[in-house]
C-alpha cells in the first residue's frame, strides 16, 4: 500500500467500545467529513474556550513551542481530539505536548494531549490520545475510569473472538484505510490458559504486510475487556520505509535447519527464586535471533550488538587467593578498603556510616552490609560526594558512586586510554576478588570507538566482567565499573558476587544437539522484514546504550546522529506464547517452570481420558492450570479427589491460576520454612499451597496433622468452598440456612451445605445431600468451576463515601 493520504480518513471513533464510563456519540453533521474539511471549519469557527486550555498557556509551556506551519495548531488540535474521540465536556484538559519521533526517513511530529474528570477533587478519570500532527490521523487512544462500581462477569461476556469483531470495527471507523494492508495476529495476547475471572483485557494485534509478508514491527494493537470495551488503540506505522522485493529465498523449513546449524546455546547458571533452598541449575540457553533470508548468514543488529564481546580467556589462568573467610568488619576496616582501593582524593572528609543487615535473593542468607559516605570539598566548599557499601563479612565492595555537583568540579589530568582503564579495573578486580580471578571474563570495550568519543564527549569508559565456571555464565554475579576517561578516576563500581557454592568439576549434560532441538520446539521461524539501523555520531557508529546516554544527558541531540537503515528480508526466532517462564535444564534435557524449578512442559497438558464426560470443561480447566495431575496422561475422573489435591484447586483458583510457591507465603520468604503440619514435609509439591491455604483461613492447623493424601467428602467440599466466599462465619447462624434435606441430621455444617446448595455450586440427589460421600475428581472440578462463577457474581463493590 502507498502512502496513506489525509484527506481520505476519517477519524470517528465509536466510543461506545472505548469505555463504560463515557456516554459519547459522534455527531451526524460531521460523520462523512474528511480530516480537510474539519479543518477548514475550524480556521472559520472561532476556537472554543473550553476552561482547560487556557491555563495550560501558562503551566504548559512546553506546549508552545515553535509549530510547524504544516501542522495542525494546538487549538485546532484539541478540538479535533474533542470532535473525533467525542471527549465528554466534564473531561478537562490537563497537559498537551508537541513533539516528534523517528521514522527510518525523517520524523513525525505528533500532538498528545491528556483530558481527566475529577469528581469532588478525586481523579475519575482519564483519556490520553496522540495524533499525528500533519494529517490528524489518530495514533493512540488510552482510556481509565475510576469506577469501583464495574463488575465483570464470569463467564466471559465477550470472549477474544467477539473481541476481534469489536477491534475490526474500531479499525473501519479509526483508520480504514489501513484495514487492507493488516492481518490478524493471533498469537500475540494469546489466552494460553481459560480465564478463571472476569478481570480479562484481550490483547489483539493486526501486522502490516508488505508483499505478501508482515512486517512486525508496523502494526494496529488494541486491548478489549471482557465487557467489550476499548481501553487502548495504537497505530504504529512508517509510511518511510521502502521495502525490497526478494526473490530466491530460502523456504520455511530451509531456515529451519540453516538456523539450527548456525544455533549455539549457552549454559547458564541461575536460581529459580520461588524457592526455598535456593538450589543452583544448570540450564541451557538460545537467545533469538534472525538469519537472512536468501543467504542464510546470521546477522547483528548495529544498534544492540556493537561493542559487545567477551574474552577467550579468564583473568588468571588460576586464583591469586582463597575466598575469605567470613568475619566482622569493622566500619574503620570499610572504610580503609574503599579508600585504599578506590584511590579517594585527599581532600575527601568521611561523613557517616551505617550497618545494615538483609536476606540475599539468591542465596536465602541474611548478608550484612556498611553504608559509608564522603563528601569531597574545594576552598572549604563541598563540591562532589562518595558513597559505598561494604560486605560486612568478606570486606568485597558491593558498591561504589563518585559524584561531582558540576561538570566542572571534575578533576582533569592526562586523558587515559581504554587499555588503561581496563587495566585500572583488573586491578581492582584482583585485589578486592582474587579467588574469583580465574573464573572472571572482560567483557572488551571498542577501542577505536571508545577512545574517540569519552576522551572527547562522554568522558566515561564502562567496562564488565562476567563470570563463568566449568564455561557456564553465572547469570546473578556480575561486575562493572564506569572509569572517567581525563581524571583516571572510578566513577561508579557494581559487584554482585553470590555465596553460592559451585561443582568442583563440570556437570555432565545433554549435548548441543539435544539442547538445539528443545529450543526448535520453543521458538516460532517467522519471515518478516527487519530494519537493521546504524546510528552514526560525529563521523563514527554508536550504539543504542550511547545513543540513549547522549540523548539523555544532553549532549546530543537528534540532529547531532545520522541514521543509517538497510531494509533486510530475515528469518527471526519468536517465542510461541506461554503461560509461564520455562528453563531447559542442561543435566536432564527437560523443562522446568523458571520461578519454581518445577517440572513443566511447553505443551498445556491434556486428559486423554475425559472425551464427552459430563464434567470435560471443568476437568480439562484443572488440568490446564496444573491442579489435577496427569498419570499417563489420564485425569481419573471417576476417582476420589485427595485432600492435598482439593486444597491445591482452590489456592489455584483464588489465586486466579498463579501457582505457589515459597515468596507467596507472607512475611517468610527465604526463610528455612518449617510446616505447620506434621505430615506435609517443606519439600511436598503441595507444602506452599497448603501453607497458604491456613494464612487464608480456609483450613485449621487442628490437632496439627493434614492427612494430604486423605479423601474429602461432600460435608467437607461445602464448608471449604464457603469458606473461600468469605461467608463461613454467617454460615453458623443455623437459624437463617436451614439444611431441609432429608438427611440434614447427618450433615455436620448445616449452613455450609445449605448456602452450595442454594448458590447451586452443589446439588442434591433425591432431596439427599449426601454429606458422607466421597467426592470425585470430576465433581471437585465442577464445584470448582460453578465456585468461580459464584464469586464474580457475588462481588461486592466497596462503598462509595
């Protein structure tokens, strides 16, 4: 498609779909209007005073900058924005800005403004929106309302097929004439899981294509509720690029096997932290990446790869030193490290201390710490100020800034080189971390790069380590230093150094191979196009970290960097959605869930054995969120649920299907934890969810045993479930839920069974309740299921004052 013409659309935005709170509607006489005409009228009505605006010439003056004359003025601005998204008149103004952003071939400027209700001085609510500012196109929309009322109903109302509808027709009265160049992206947002509320927003995204392949990176996304509202629109789109025609490509399963060649995972050490040993993994890692797509030859985007190597080998081929020995520093100590190993300047002048004690989220350990600062003074004045933190037990500094108030105040002496200062941070690295020197990798600043633009501009080398054992990186230890580049001088210093201990020899793994192929299974080969950009500064390339840095700090602007962009036809890697973080474990070849360690599988799992059983839907609903095991993948319908299993479904269910692990339980994360229950050891599979299920008063620790494995009866079910409504309390008032079942003198909680029977999460047979009955996989899922719908129903809003 060509360029998108402006006097061809017309922006009229059902707000209906955008939000329940705002009761808007466009007008007839400007329905059939293009974007020109408005205008037009708008150069010949005098510009309304809406009370917004007005102030905002004053407290808002960013938005008075210059305007280009192509643009669309402020004021016509907000009253197109008024007009087309219908912005209800008790929506005032709040800020505008006029900006612009960069397309592959020139910018695009843009007006945003943001309008909010508040309602007896409380904010109710908001809408935000972006156009752009030559042709008035919409580009986003993002509503909020403040309504404690809103009660979303389970099930669903609108699921994610109604919400594409909704979407489509969003996209036919915001922008049709890009309706023809998108296509349905379906698996961006995807509902991995079936929800277990009401409180859904459907993520739908429509990609650009070009010839005949879409173009990721240009797309039309959108956020649905389940009520079918419109929450948020964004149209992402450069009518700049200029796409090549490739022919000879390679074919899909081609790429397939050219990228699993050129594939090599690397193994990595990590720890899942919802844990309660903290236990070291050994995993295998393939990051994504993209191969051409006549060729085949792996490439590097300029923008996140420049600059970015590690050496072949470790500092040391062995350790100068043993790890030491933990003991107590003294603040004197601390503050003798710092001052000896940092090179303070002399008229430094030592401002405080504190000591400070704290659990490490990778080990579980309680680690100490000195906090100690500086302040650095010139003619009596103080000028500049220094802060670290000191390991209380190994003496390691975790933490190092130097910090002048102005640029001025900054020592100068000989500018250093880059060789220099890597050769300043080895030495810091062996003498604060000499047992790790064997292990610890640079990561290689660019030289050439680097010297030309902080001896001259940023003033400032950084320069890493990584750390590697047995070739494995350790993903929670690391070490960086930034050195000023015409003083010499440390600037800021980072070490994380974990007290983990590491196997004295490499563990026996899976091979590459096997690893490849898992990771295969993982990723989506997805042909697209990509832009691969080329930021230049001053004559030399510079990286997306260096870009943003001197666009931060000031020191350049856009027009100070020369855009460089080559269009490429590629293969990339893209992750098939998933309803959790996964690891591949390096020693067993299979999946484990990232936070827990658990095992897992890509795949939701699936009952062979439940095809056209009364109780499918809700068994299959249990299975997919983990709460009924498989055994060869058979649910057991038919079979007794165990007490452990129950209470596993519904922490899962009142937890909206996240599962549990040691940090979900309050106030006692990486703590030894200790089981309230005799018989539920810290390392059962159902310990975290039965501890949790007795924070939330939905059991009782009575005499101290739980009996996991133990049957539940019906008489049981009842009083959990209410529980889990909050109504267990109300439920002993005999009087008010009379059980008038012909068994009621059997039945221990009267009311409990009598509030399920009459909310009808439980049934009767034959005017019996049964409460003696063991319950079934298959009506423990049913009851579960009809307990969700319930509890949407049921919610309270909280009252309003």
């Amino acid at each position: 498609m060509g360029k998108i013409k402006p006097n061809k659309l017309a922006l009229l935005l059902a707000i209906a779909m955008l939000s329940s709170a705002l009761s808007v509607s466009v007008s007839a006489d400007d329905s059939n209007k293009s974007h020109q005409e408005i205008r037009s009228n708008l150069k010949a009505e005098p510009t309304a005073s809406s009370s917004p605006s007005s102030p905002l010439t004053k407290e808002g003056e960013e938005a008075k900058q210059e305007v280009s004359k192509e643009d669309i003025p402020k004021e016509d601005a907000e009253r197109l924005f008024r007009q087309y998204v219908s912005i209800p008149k008790e929506y005032v103004l709040r800020s505008a800005s006029y900006g612009s952003y960069r397309l592959v071939d020139g910018v695009q400027n843009t007006w945003g403004m943001e309008f909010v209700k508040v309602v007896n001085n409380k904010h109710a609510g908001s809408i935000s929106v972006t156009m752009n500012a030559s042709t008035g196109q919409l580009l986003r929309y993002y509503s909020y309302t403040d309504n404690a009322n809103a009660k979303p109903s389970y099930p669903l109302k609108v699921d994610r097929t109604e919400a594409q509808k909704i979407a489509i027709a969003f996209i036919d009265e915001v922008a049709k004439e890009y309706r023809g160049s998108v296509q349905y992206n379906e698996k961006v947002g995807a509902e991995i899981l079936p929800p277990l509320s009401g409180e859904v927003r459907h993520r739908l995204r429509y990609d650009r294509v070009v010839n005949g392949i879409p173009y990721l990176d240009n797309y039309i996304q959108f956020e649905v509720n389940s009520e079918g509202h419109v929450l948020n629109f964004e149209l992402i789109w450069d009518d700049t690029i200029k796409f090549p025609v490739v022919s000879g490509k390679l074919t899909l399963d081609e790429a397939k096997r050219k990228i699993a060649e050129i594939a090599s995972p690397e193994l990595r050490y990590i720890v899942p932290h919802n844990t309660q040993d903290k236990k070291l993994e050994l995993s295998y890692d393939l990051s994504p990446f993209v191969i051409e797509a006549v060729t085949g030859e792996k490439l590097t985007d300029p923008m996140y790869g420049y600059g970015v190597k590690v050496s072949d080998k470790p500092l040391t081929e062995k350790p100068l030193g043993a790890e030491p020995k933990e003991t107590k520093i003294t603040e004197a100590q601390a503050r003798k490290i710092v001052e000896e190993v940092m090179s303070l300047p002399t008229n430094k002048h030592f401002n405080g201390s504190s000591f400070n004690e704290h659990r490490d989220e990778t080990t579980g350990k309680l680690t100490s710490y000195w906090l100690l600062d500086w302040v650095v003074k010139k003619d009596g004045k103080d000028f500049g100020s220094i802060a670290a933190s000191v390991n209380g037990s190994t003496g390691v500094i975790q933490n190092f800034y130097q910090y002048y108030n102005n640029s001025e105040d900054v020592p100068v002496g000989n500018p250093i080189s880059v060789d220099k200062a890597v050769e300043k941070a080895i030495g810091i690295v062996k003498k604060q971390l000499p047992w790790l020197t064997g292990e610890l990798y640079l990561i290689k600043p660019d030289k050439e790069n680097d010297e030309k633009v902080n001896q001259n501009e940023s003033k400032e080398y950084g320069i890493g380590f990584l750390h590697k054992v047995h070739g494995a990186t350790v993903d929670f230890n690391y070490i960086k230093m930034s050195i000023n580049a015409t003083s010499g001088e440390v600037r800021h210093s980072d070490a994380s150094v974990s007290g983990h201990i590491f196997p004295e020899t490499k563990p026996v793994t899976i091979d590459k191979e096997a690893a490849i192929k898992q990771w295969m299974s993982f990723y989506d080969t997805e042909l697209t196009y990509r832009v691969m950009s080329q930021y230049e500064w001053k004559g030399k390339p510079a990286s997306k970290e260096m870009y943003e840095t001197l666009m931060a700090t000031g020191e350049a602007t856009e027009a100070d960097f020369v855009n460089k962009s080559e269009i490429k036809l590629v293969y990339q890697l893209i992750a098939k959605p998933r309803n959790e973080a996964v690891f591949l474990d390096a020693m067993t070849g299979i999946w484990r869930n990232g936070e827990t360690g658990e095992v897992t599988q890509l795949a939701i799992p699936a009952a062979k054995d439940i095809a056209g059983h009364w109780a499918e839907q809700s068994l299959q609903l249990m299975v997919a969120y983990r709460a009924l095991d498989l055994e060869h993948g058979n649910v057991l319908p038919n079979q007794g649920i165990t007490r452990g299993e129950i209470i596993k479904m519904l922490v899962l269910a009142r937890a909206g299907g996240s599962h549990y692990g040691y940090e979900q339980l309050s106030g006692r994360a990486f703590a030894k934890l200790n089981s309230s229950f005799s018989d539920v050891a810290a390392d059962s599979s159902y310990f975290a969810y039965i501890e949790s299920a007795l924070e939330q008063n939905l059991i009782d620790l009575g005499d101290g045993k739980f009996n996991p494995e133990g049957k539940v009866t019906r008489d049981e079910l009842s009083e959990l479930i209410v529980r889990a409504l909050g109504y267990n309390t109300l439920a002993d008032y005999d009087h008010i839920f009379k059980a008038n079942f012909k068994d009621s003198a059997q039945i221990e909680n009267k009311g409990q069974s009598s509030i399920v029977v009459g909310l009808k999460i439980m049934s009767l047979s034959d005017g019996k309740f049964l409460p003696k009955k063991q319950i079934t996989r298959a009506e423990a899922s049913v009851a579960f299921l009809r307990y969700l719908q319930k509890r949407s129903e049921l919610q309270e809003a909280p009252l309003r004052m």
